[in-house]
C-alpha cells in the first residue's frame, strides 16, 4: 500500500477543501445549519398508510394514459442500457489485476501536476476562456469582457459527456458543465465586498454549459478543441431555459418577469450529470441557495420554512449579484429560487434549441442523474441530493424510448422526462441495532447491508396533470419542494448523496456518499447500517441491487461496496478484497464506469493529506474491491467529471489554485500553464503511450 502523507489542514467539517472552496463553492453549506431537521432517523418501516387507496387508485389511472401514448419498444428490451460487448471472464487466479486496472497505481502526493502512472501520456483538451464560438477573441486575463466569456470555454469546468458525431470522422460532441465562479482567482484586485458590474457579469457568462467539438488523434488518446465549430455553444446565466412537467407554471414558480411561471433565465451549480440513449445530456443544478440574498426579509412562515430547508437563509449573498438584478433579492423576487435546483436536458446536436429543466425528476441539490432503461424501454434516473442528511431519489418514466431516427422519435423521446413517478429511498439494516456502535466496525454477520423501498412522492401524466402521494402537500408542492416530501414520508438520511450511477454491465446501482462530520453530533442522526461512522470524514460507497434487477421495482437489496479512508483503519473496507493491496481513498464524488464494468471514483476533500484523484475499482470477480489510484489533482483541484473510454481517460481539473490565501496576484498553483501565468479550470486527457487501451 502506498505510503500515506501527513495530513493537510484542512476547513473543518467540509472534509479536506478549503475555506476558499467552501466559500465560492457552496456557500459554506457545512458551516451552516443542517437544513434537515426531520426526525426521519427514529422512523421505524414505513408507515402503511402513507399512501391512501384513492390516491394510488388515481396515480394507477395516471400512469395507464401515460403509457398508452408510449413510442416504440428498443429492440433488445431485456439489455442493460449502453452495454458493452461481452469480455471475456477473469481468469480467477489472475495476478495482473482487474482487466482496465492493469496499471502501476500513482502514489499519494502533493505534486502541482497531474500525475499519472507510468507509461501513460496527457493533454490539456481545453482551459477556461478558451475560444468555442465565432467571432469570440483569444483568452486574455486583463482584457476580459462579459461579451468575450459568452463566447469562451466556461469556468470550472465539471461534468463531462462525449457524443458521437457519426458524420465526421474522428470527431466527437464534448459537453461540459460549468459549475461555480471563484472571482478571486479570476480577477485582478478584486474586491469581494464591491464587483464591478463587469465582473459580474463576466461571472454570469463563466457559469452554465459549454458544447465543443473535439478532434481525436488516431494513434492517441489525445483530444483538440474544434474552435468556432457550428455546433459549439455556450448556456450561461442569462441563456433562456424552459420549465416543462408538472410543476411549469405553477404558482411558485411565476416571477415578475415570467408570469407564466415556463421561462428561466439561466443554470446555477451545475455539478455532475448523465447521457441519456437518446442522445441528450442531463445536468444537475445543485448549490443554487447560495446566490439568492435577503432571505431573512421573507417573513410568511411557511415561505421561510421552505427556503430554509434548501439552505437559502440571510442577508447579502457572496458575489452580490442582486445589486445588479432583482431576480436575486428574494424581498424582490420571492420565487426566482424555486426556479433553480432542477435537472436540466439539453440537446447537444441543435444549438438552436432551448435546454428543459425537468420538474417531474423533483428540486433539489441535484448532484447527477443518470438513467437505466427498462425491460420495456423506460428510463429511470437514479439522482442524490448533496447536502449532509439528505436523500437520494430515483424517477421512473411512464414512457418509452421511441429507437427511430425520425424527427417524431426525437420529438417523442423528448417527453420522456415529463411523465412519471418519483420516488425516495428508505434503507433498513439487517443487523441488530447494537452492533452498530458508529466506529465503522462490521456487524456480526460481516457486513452493512440491508433492505430498502423507493416510496412514491408525486406521478405526473399527460398535460402536466399531477398526483401527489404524500399526505398533506400537493403534486405541485411536492415537485418544487420535495426535500420536505421526503421529511414526510420518512426517508432515510444519507452522508451527502453525490452521483449516482447504475453498472451498463450488471444493473447494480452504485450511490457515492462523500463524507457527513456532523453524523452522531448531539442533536443529529447518529450511525445506522447504511452510514456506519459518526464524525465521518471520508464517506463511502453504496452498492443497490433492484429487486429481479429491475429498475422499475419499489424495493432493493444494498450493501456498503467500498467504506473510505486509510486502508489500515479498521473501519474500512474494500469489498473483502485485502485491504493491504489498495490504494488509499478518501471523499468519493463523482463515479462513472469503464468498458469492463470497473468503477471509476474520483474524490473531493481527500483527508489523507494527498490532493484528490481518480481510482479504479473492480466491481466483479475473484479481484472485487481492488481499488488503485489512476490519477492526482494539481494543487488545490478537485478531481471531477470522470469519463472512461476504452482508449482514454478525461477528467475535469476543477478549481486549482484554490487555496486559502491565493489570488490572481499570489497564485498557489502553476498549472496548467506555468509559473507567471493564470491558473486555469481545464479538461485533461490521458492515454497510453503505446496506443493500447487503458489498463489492459
């Protein structure tokens, strides 16, 4: 096992990032209270009557219109959605490693690089600023304009999808998430107190969503950008979006501006997200509380429950931008944050189109969504909400996948996220309650597992009509306030549900839980099976089982896949794989999957005193729970957006540099440019050396 590295101070309670991050990134959402103060934790199984025969009676009638006017079925129905060609079997005494992990692991460090292992090769794909659209100028830190971002590659950049673009060889449709600004590293002199309406609104064109064409060298992994390709684009925070499903229109989504209650202005923290079979890519906003001001000026008590359980509370917010417009100021605009918090779907291939944000998949601090077909064609989108005590969630379409390549197929398939029903997970323990001691120490029958149920929120059908299965709160209420939906119905309370991600390989269903400090503190949930650590710094990982692998089923059997940290602490624990053959872990984030059904974790916080990274681990076979580090962050980043391809790794280097007392005078990091120049948020491609695909 690598040796560790002393630890790193770190902003306490927020796992390993700094002030710095927490600040700009969130809001400093670990310094405030818990918005969930439910008592969801003493609640024994679920309550039979949380459902009323008439509304089960009403949600059934729903769902049978709404699948009537399904498409057409996929050809292989019974298939996993994008399953990879079959591989041949580990051989069981294998001594080479998990086929994709056959790599010598990168050591624990605190290099001001990327760090891969040996015989590997990178690039820098594209960095913050960089020209995508035409007529946008070349980068340039000191002349920067609000006009000039709209037409450059976004700021932190994070969640990454590559699309074919089957009509241009050696081409493919890069899609990436832009999720926070940090106007420190981004601005001269800059005085936090008192923007520039410039900053701002060069802020304003640095968030969202960037499209880029990206070229492919055939005898690498590496990629180039397509400057001022026609199906470049930029989304920013004044780019038009639309409210579809049941919630648009309603009530508490009608501003000033948009009476209608159908039109937003904009996508806020965008954090992790998913591609769709359809050719689609779904982006989740997240930290959105932290750019609303004033809401200590909303006085009508239930207004101020609900904006306090999304964490939306005080007076002035961190960048100010509600100097320079009302939708900001909550005592102006008392709705323009239930605007936000949604999933969004864009159509990368028409930059004509206007993104959806769809209110059927619920509103919350969605971290990812990533959809599974079922046997019949529906989507089901697995999602998490990010905050400590929170819930994940999973939505099931009443719909079809509809595989034609005709305009009414596209058309059709871009309904699919409007009907249906969304559910909210309860886990239950298998073992007795006293051996759970929150120390992380394995029960008596060696294992956290359990069982589980998906409960049933709201069913949206045709037309935007919506039932609401919880008692109490409407279809509406439930769609646009749904964390407190799930304080009702008594969902179990997670350690910050991130992504989210179902195997292509075997169904199973992987849940990232990055870290919760505040598990056990008095007055909070203490340990349960699921979440088995109080004072948990280094989070785990949840491994979901539907029952009959179905996606569409309301319960599951999970088990903790993976519980991070020190591999010699005896709290961890590594699918029974030998812990002494594992590269150390800490804070998973975003996972995502490679072409032999190997997880792919990166990491946000690590509290190892190595910067974040990219590990490896098998999900399957004689090498289960053999876990290795691909990768390390530069100075101050954050590991995210993986993304792994049979010949290519790609990752998003997000916020370098950003460290407690930096700036754009004194920089904390190099990268990726060298000493004198800008730090800069960029996309990294790695590849073998030899051309051969990775790990094999």
């Amino acid at each position: 096992m690598p040796k560790l590295l002393p630890i790193i101070t770190s902003h306490q309670g927020s796992g390993g990032r700094s002030a710095m991050t927490c600040r700009f990134r969130c809001g400093d959402a670990c310094f405030h209270e818990v918005p969930n103060t439910s008592d969801n934790e003493y609640v024994g199984d679920v309550i039979a009557g949380a459902l009323s025969r008439r509304s089960m009676m009403r949600a059934a009638a729903v769902v049978t219109v709404a699948t009537a006017a399904g498409g057409a079925v996929l050809a292989d129905p019974a298939a996993p959605q994008a399953a990879a060609a079959p591989r041949k079997p580990e051989s069981h005494k294998s001594k080479k490693g998990a086929r994709g992990l056959r790599f010598t692991p990168v050591a624990p460090n605190t290099a001001d690089t990327v760090t891969i292992p040996d015989g590997y090769a990178q690039n820098v794909v594209i960095r913050w600023g960089e020209p995508i659209l035409r007529g946008a100028p070349a980068f340039d830190p000191d002349k920067q304009t609000a006009k000039a971002q709209a037409g450059q590659f976004g700021y932190n950049n994070d969640f990454l999808s590559l699309l074919p673009l089957h009509r241009e060889r050696g081409r493919q449709v890069l899609v990436a998430n832009h999720e926070y600004t940090d106007e420190i590293l981004m601005f001269k002199g800059y005085n936090a107190a008192n923007p520039t309406r410039e900053q701002v609104e060069i802020a304003w064109a640095a968030h969202g969503l960037s499209v880029v064409v990206v070229e492919e060298e055939r005898r690498s992994g590496k990629l180039t950008a397509v400057s001022r390709h026609q199906l470049n684009r930029r989304l920013t925070v004044t780019s038009e979006f639309r409210l579809t499903g049941p919630a648009a229109g309603s009530k508490y989504v009608r501003t000033k501006a948009d009476p209608r209650g159908t039109t937003v202005h904009g996508t806020l923290n965008n954090c992790a997200g998913g591609t769709t079979p359809w050719g689609t890519t779904l982006h989740g906003e997240e930290n959105f509380n932290q750019y609303f001001a004033n809401a200590e000026k909303v006085t009508e008590p239930a207004a101020a429950a609900r904006l306090k359980r999304y964490g939306v509370i005080g007076a002035a917010s961190e960048r100010k931008w509600e100097r320079f417009d009302d939708r900001f100021d909550l005592a102006k605009e008392p709705n323009e944050a239930n605007r936000f918090g949604w999933v969004v779907e864009l159509d990368p291939y028409d930059p004509e189109s206007t993104p959806r944000k769809r209110t059927a998949l619920g509103r919350f601090k969605h971290e990812a969504a990533q959809p599974r077909l079922t046997r019949d064609g529906r989507p089901v989108v697995y999602m998490g909400d990010d905050e400590k005590f929170d819930y994940f969630y999973k939505f099931v379409s009443s719909k079809r996948v509809d595989k034609g390549k005709s305009r009414s197929a596209h058309a059709h398939n871009l309904t699919l996220l409007d009907e249906g029903t969304l559910y909210v997970a309860k886990l239950t323990g298998d073992s007795p309650a006293g051996d759970i001691d929150g120390t992380g120490k394995l029960p008596a029958d060696g294992e956290f597992d359990g069982s589980g149920v998906w409960i049933p929120l709201a069913t949206a059908g045709p037309g935007g009509h919506a039932v609401s299965h919880v008692e109490g709160m409407t279809a509406e209420e439930v769609y646009v306030f749904t964390r407190q939906a799930g304080d009702k119905v008594g969902a179990t309370k997670m350690d910050r549900p991130e992504d989210i991600e179902p195997s292509p390989h075997t169904g199973k269903v992987y849940v990232a839980l990055t870290n919760n400090s505040d598990r056990g503190k008095a007055g909070k949930a203490a340990a349960d099976e699921a979440n088995p650590r109080n004072l948990n710094k280094h989070g785990q990982i949840l491994e979901l089982t539907e029952r009959h692998n179905r996606p569409e089923s309301t319960t599951f059997a999970w088990s903790l896949f993976l519980v991070a940290g020190d591999p010699e602490d005896p709290a961890t624990y590594f699918a029974g794989f030998p812990k002494d053959k594992v590269s150390p872990v800490s804070c998973p984030d975003n996972v995502a999957f490679d072409p032999h059904g190997n997880l792919w974790i990166s990491t946000d916080g690590n509290q190892l005193g190595s910067h974040d990274g990219l590990f490896g681990v098998a999900t399957k076979g004689d090498r289960r729970g053999e876990l290795k580090q691909f990768l390390t962050m530069p100075t101050g980043a954050e590991t995210c957006g993986p993304l792994v391809q049979d010949r290519r790794v790609l990752v998003s280097v997000q916020h370098p540099g950003e460290v407690d007392g930096a700036s754009v005078e004194k920089p904390a990091s190099a990268w990726p440019d060298g000493a004198g120049k800008i730090v800069r948020p960029a996309v990294v491609s790695v590849w073998r050396k030899d051309g051969c695909d990775i790990g094999v």
